[in-house]
C-alpha cells in the first residue's frame, strides 16, 4: 500500500551523529542506559552510509521520501523489514532501501536497552532523499511523524519491544473465522507512551479492508506492548504518534 503526498525536503547531512556508535555484542548490564531506543548510528556500515546515493541519483531518483519499519534483535540484527507510504516514483529509493536491510546484506543497528538490558523491539524510520545543487543529500529519521518530519526535528518515535515487563509478541494476522480469504491489510493506531515506556492511550484510527479483524487483532497486539519512550534531543519524553501495521495474506 502507498500513500502519496507526503511533503519533499531539503536535506541535510546524516541521521543520528548526536548517538555515538556502541558494542552491540556488549552484555555488561551496568554500563547500558536505562533506556535507549534502536538507533541506526553512524559507523560506516550503518544504513545511512551504505546507501548509495550517487547511484540512486545516477540511475534517476529524484527527490523522495520512503517510510519503514523493521525488528531489531538485541544484538543488532535485523530480523524483518517493510517499506510503505513512498512518495511517488519513490521506486529506486524504495529498492535501494529493502537491499540494503535485506539478510544478504546482513545489516546491523543499534539494539534498544530497556532498564539496562537489550531487548528486542521494532524500529520506525524515514528515508528522504534529495539532489541539492546538483548533489544528491540523503537523511534518515527515526520516526514517521509529518510535522516532525517538516521540521527536522530531533524526534525518535517510540518503539514496541518484547521481553521484560512487555508482553507484546508482535502483530498477528487475524485467525481464519474473522479473515477467512486471505488479503493484505493495514491498520493505523494512536499510541500515547509515557516518558518511561507506559502506554498510557491507544486508539484504532483506521483498517483496511474494514469489518475482517484486522484493526482489533493490531489493537489487541499493542496493548500488550511496553515501549522504549520517545527521545526529543537525547532525553526520553512523552509522545502521542500513530504506528502503521501492515499485514502480508498468509502464503505469500
């Protein structure tokens, strides 16, 4: 599913620099934080560095924006990606995007920490893309907010983890009484989470296709869930933002 519309932008250097990179191998419990959301950090083989952007714009990309979401492991690896929401002919970005956090690439990010321990937990980013006086600019975000998006803002989303005190399991497609054929789907919800990782209002803002279970079962799902809290300038505080999940028909 794509949305078209979402703004274009002037971009500027890379994502993350205030986040030093760390040891994802590291165990030592007392030298981690008592939070930290998934970062995607600024070591060479980081996303933003191993995206070729001289090749995107050689082969024609211009200005675009594409969204994703992904499960990081707690030593760093990526275990699932999706892409969504491009701008339009936002096709070579998107591709570029997916090679890049595919296995075969064998991608690495930050993991999150929740009360001084790794966990797992689902990273929410933005890709944009531009050409600026003949130059191509790439940025990552991570978050998925537009107004924050517009200003640049130095805004991490919160991010749903597993283990610990979430019970959060990830997101599960309807059983076959309520989806009996079997579609691609969507649901939107508002998290509101607390500056230490409660989540404190949740909404269903939209599903589609309606009336198949898609928007409870995504609903039911995320209550579960405890959150790394949203970062605004390196400190934790709280966010209201809506969290997209898509479903693949089983099969395919």
């Amino acid at each position: 599913m794509r949305v078209c519309g979402l703004i274009a932008v002037i971009l500027l250097s890379i994502v993350d620099l205030a986040w030093p990179q760390v040891d994802v191998g590291s165990t030592q419990s007392a030298k981690l934080p008592m939070y930290r959301p998934v970062l995607i950090g600024n070591s060479p083989d980081s996303l933003i560095n191993r995206i070729d952007s001289a090749g995107l714009m050689a082969q024609g990309q211009k200005d675009a924006v594409i969204m994703f979401s992904c499960s990081v492991k707690k030593d760093g690896s990526i275990q699932t990606v999706s892409t969504y929401r491009g701008t339009p002919d936002s096709n070579l970005l998107e591709q570029e995007v997916l090679k890049k956090l595919s296995a075969a690439a064998n991608p690495k990010m930050i993991p999150a920490v929740y009360n001084h321990i790794m966990v797992d937990a689902i990273y929410y980013g933005t890709v944009m893309f531009s050409i600026v006086d003949g130059k191509p600019r790439l940025r990552i975000f991570s978050n998925q907010e537009r107004e924050e998006l517009t200003k640049e803002a130095d805004f991490i989303s919160p991010q749903p983890f597993w283990g610990g005190d979430s019970k959060f399991d990830g997101f599960h497609y309807p059983n076959p009484e309520t989806a009996p054929v079997g579609v691609d789907a969507f649901a939107e919800l508002e998290v509101k989470v607390d500056a230490t990782g409660n989540l404190q209002e949740l909404k269903l803002l939209t599903e589609k296709p309606p009336f198949l279970g898609f928007g409870s079962v995504a609903f039911a799902d995320m209550k579960r869930a405890r959150f790394i809290p949203a970062f605004r300038n390196g400190k934790p505080v709280v966010a209201t933002v809506n969290i997209p999940v898509y479903y693949k028909a089983p099969g395919f």
